[in-house]
C-alpha cells in the first residue's frame, strides 16, 4: 500500500517547501506547487488524495482552485490555508466545498488533524 499523496500549494516557497518536508517527516508523499496553475498544469491531479491550498495567491487562489477542480469533476478534497483575517472566507470556503479553513499560523497538529480526517472520508487509498 502507497501512503498518501499530498499537493502543497502556496506562493511562499519556504512556507510551500516546510509543508512538504512536515508531510514526508510523518511518512506521506508531497508535491510542492508554487501556483494553482501550476498545479493544474500537472499530469497528475487524479493522484492526489488532498490538496493544501493558499487562500490569496497571485493569479488564481485557493477558492478558485477548488472550482476548477470540481468543474472538471475532481474532488480531492482541499485544505484551504490563510494569514487574511476576513470572516466571510469561512463561509466561502465551506461554500465551495473546502475541507476546512486554517488561519495562519496554524497549529501544525491542526493541519494534519484535518489531513488526516480527509483521508479517512472513505477514499481509497493509493
């Protein structure tokens, strides 16, 4: 059995490239994506057991992601992350069907807490 596959997707190459590592020091597979488009542009979106996202990046954020994604019927689900203090992206978020909505800096036993309850949600694991 492969152990979980996840996308880490921010703007912030030290923040993008620290997720990662924290995914592979717990025993998970990660790919670092500087953009959405990026990550988009990858051959392999299907692969993907979660996505961890930037809420404001430049050119398309996370909650656009996330449209895009189910517009092409993919729904890995998607951890939204964000150091904007706006109350409203709460509601957005789970609107689009984000797994949830982490403010930075989070808890990094909150992120993988939520990482792990994604995976759980009956998918099949790779």
């Amino acid at each position: 059995m492969t152990s979980p596959l996840v996308a880490v997707i921010d703007d912030d190459g030290a923040l993008c490239l620290s997720l990662v590592d924290l995914m592979r020091a717990i025993g998970y597979r990660a790919e670092p994506y500087i953009s959405a488009e990026a990550f988009l542009a990858s051959s392999n979106l299907i692969s993907f057991d979660c996505v961890v996202a930037d809420v404001h990046m430049p050119g398309m954020g996370g909650l656009n992601l996330i449209r895009k994604l189910h517009e092409q019927g993919i729904m890995t689900p998607v951890i939204l992350i964000t150091s904007l203090t706006d109350r409203h992206l709460d509601d957005e978020a789970i609107a689009v069907g984000a797994q949830c909505l982490l403010r930075k800096p989070f808890e990094t036993n909150s992120l993988l807490d939520w990482i792990k309850r994604s995976l759980s949600n009956d998918r099949p694991t790779r």
